[in-house]
C-alpha cells in the first residue's frame, strides 16, 4: 500500500489566520474565547464563544465571488489557499488525480437563518436563488475542487463533530489505495449565530460559566460544556513518492486512521467508551504502534463531563493503566473552543506542530484535577517531549469516532 504525506497546511482559527500564528499561539496557551459579538446576546445564557478575528475573504478570494458563499466555505476557501500554496501541488498532476475532501458539520447556518427571515417577513420572493447552493454543506468542497480543477474524488464528510478527522481519514485511504494522488483535505463550520447558540445551550452542550478564560476547562473537575469555536482547517495529503520526487516538504506522514460507531446514543458517548477505544486501538495497529514509542494524544477533550471521563476511560482500555500515564495529552479545545466540523482538521495540524516542534501544546485553565480523569493533560503550559506518533480523536454526536495517526515527516 502507498504511503501518505503531508505536504500543505492551511488554518482559519480563533487563535491564528495563518499556520505561524496559529502555532505560536497554540503552543504559548493562547485564548481564542471572548464574549460573543456576531450577534446580540442579551436573552441568552451563553455570551461566550471561539469567534475567527481579523478574517478578509478578499485576501484570498473576489468580493463578487465571495457574496456567493456562505461564511462556512469562505473560511474553507482561505484555509485551501493557504494549504496549496505551501505545498506547492498545483500544476504537479493530472486534475483526475487530485481530490477534495472537505466536510462541514452543519453547513451554511447564517445563510439559513438570514433567509428564513427574509422568508417570515416578506415572503417566497425574498428568498435568493443562491440560498440552497450557499446553505448545504457540500458546497465547500465544490467550490474548492472549482477553484483548483481537481476532478478526481470529492467527498463532503458530514459527522457532526467527528467530520474532518474522517475527511482526512477517507482521504487517507483515497490515496493509500490509488484512487487519488493528493487530496485537498479538511472541514469547515461557522455556526456562531442566535439560532445554532440556542440549541446548543438549550440541549445542555454548552458551557454557562461565561468566563472566556474559564469556561473551556477539559478533565477539570468544574467543567460543564464546550464553548462553540468556528473557522477551517485543511490539509494536503499526498502520495508520499509524488511528494518526494517533487521536492516538497513533508511536514508529516499519515500512518493510521480508524472508523467506528458507538451505536448507543444520539449525543452522550458510550458509557464504556467502546467506540472510542476501538478507533484508537485500531488506528494505533495500523500505524505500528508499540509500547517503546513516545505518544502525543490530542483529545477531543470537549470539557462536557461526559466525554472527558470517556476519552480517559478509552486511552486505559487500549494502553492500560501505566502507559496510559506515559502519554503527553492535551486538549486544543481550551484554546480554540469546539470548532464542531473543523475540530478534527485543525487538531490534526496541531498534531503535526507538536512533532516538528518537539513541544506538546497545553490544556490551559486546568486548576482542579477529577479523579476520573487522572492521565497527563499537560497543564497550562507546554512542555518538551519528542515524540515518535501523534493521534488525534475525535468524538461526533451521533455515535461518530475517528481516530488519526501522524508521524514525523522526516524520518
């Protein structure tokens, strides 16, 4: 089977609009949440969220091109061009042999709230003819495989939380098994709106503690639900030869993913953490894994009080009690909120930081330990390790696991 690299990287964050700094901040413990400005939150409980600053479409993309796209695929679009550009793909093969594989949990929210107004108020006139094509969520996919001619398999993963670790999973095995020779890889989401906030917050998901440097707190004993995050983050993954022929950087190697399904529940995970265990059991084998080599895991690690115990459950069910206690864990998710259909894309890239870097990222507002979640979670502040694997987990309503392994890209 073929190998996996690497070879682009692209990232629209709460805490970074570019790689560098996204990786600065992420490994400086940076917060990434504020109070809420997309909309007013007077009659809300939730005031908080993980909002993308300082982001221009037309750094990247036309202003007539960009009326055209809902929030969603615009950060979509800057995150691909950011990634192409530096792997320098384009141009390199045949547009047959170049995929896209880019997912959004929810798809285009604001453009469904926006025209669901307009509808209630003034009728079947006022809806555009650009509302479906700005709504559903594969357009992302569709407008990046436009812009950059690539013909070969386009799939918009849709998993809830879980979808860009299956974007870049399926794209994984795309390549692994010829089917495609790069693939443009990752996911999207921008739900930070009334009517998303308000199911969220009334399906008890969300975090009330309102304390932007407080609230996001995995494997904290006072934790109480996510904060709601949004942007994009997109990978190249490249047939590892291509990649070598043509002179192009590996930033890391893909060397394992797994699939599963809890199959117990519409959003609590299993009470056993079956599912999850199962993905990173699975994904570790195929990467071959064994007990010599030094792990970073970045958890899902959402800072609800179930899925935290979960995840620490699952990492003692595959490794057991003592090496699980050997492994550097850390969950992004303090800084950069739950990016919902992004999470997984833009853990994946900090999987790939912690390699290069030799520094495992931080949970920050960690301050009181749960005696159900007593792994290392790397408190606060990031620490040297050099590592030999990364995975990545991700946990989506609906019973949805993904399980992503990473090597260095330059062994």
């Amino acid at each position: 089977m073929r190998r996996v690299a690497i070879t682009g990287m692209g990232v629209i964050s709460p805490i970074g609009n570019t790689i560098e700094l996204f990786q600065e901040n992420l490994l400086a413990g940076v917060c990434g949440i504020d109070y809420i400005t997309h909309f007013d939150t007077d009659d809300y409980k939730v005031k908080i969220a993980a909002e993308v600053k300082d982001f221009n479409i037309t750094d990247y993309i036309d202003k007539s091109e960009a009326r055209r796209m809902d929030l969603f695929t615009q950060y979509a679009m800057a995150a691909a061009e950011q990634a192409v550009v530096q792997s320098g793909i384009a141009g390199t093969l045949a547009p047959e042999r170049l995929g896209v594989y880019v997912g959004s949990g929810i798809g285009g929210m604001d453009t469904f709230v926006t025209t669901t107004d307009k509808f209630l108020n003034g009728g079947p006139r006022k809806v555009s003819p650009l509302f479906i094509p700005m709504m559903i969520s594969n357009m992302a996919a569709g407008n990046i495989a436009i812009r950059y001619k690539a013909m070969g398999p386009c799939l918009p993963v849709v998993t809830a939380c879980a979808t860009s670790s299956h974007a870049l999973g399926e794209a994984y095995r795309a390549i692994r098994f010829g089917y495609a020779d790069a693939i443009i890889a990752g996911g999207a989401e921008a739900a930070i709106n009334g009517l998303a906030v308000a199911g969220f917050t009334n399906s008890t998901a969300l975090s009330t503690r309102n304390d932007p440097v407080d609230s996001s707190i995995p494997f904290d004993a006072r934790r109480d639900g996510f904060v709601i995050g949004e942007g994009a983050a997109i990978v190249i993954l490249e047939e590892y030869e291509h990649a070598k022929n043509r002179g192009a950087k590996i930033f890391g190697e893909m060397t394992g993913y797994a699939n599963t399904c809890d199959a117990y529940h519409i959003t609590a995970p299993h009470s056993e953490a079956e599912g999850a265990a199962n993905a990173i059991r699975l994904a570790l084998e195929e990467s071959g894994y064994n007990k010599e080599m030094k792990l970073y895991y970045n958890a899902h690690g959402t800072s609800t009080p179930l899925n935290d115990k979960a995840e620490t459950v699952a990492l003692k069910k595959v490794l057991g009690e003592e090496d699980a206690r050997k492994v550097h864990i850390s969950s992004t998710k303090s800084m950069t909120g739950h990016m919902l259909g992004a999470a997984g894309a833009v853990e994946a890239i900090a999987c790939v930081v912690a390699l290069q870097t030799g520094e495992i990222p931080p949970t920050i507002g960690y301050k009181e330990p749960d005696p159900d979640c007593d792994l290392n979670y790397t408190p606060n502040k990031k620490v040297k390790a050099d590592i030999d694997l990364a995975i990545s987990t991700s946990l989506g309503f609906g019973g949805h696991n993904a399980a992503l392994v990473i090597r260095k890209g330059d062994r």
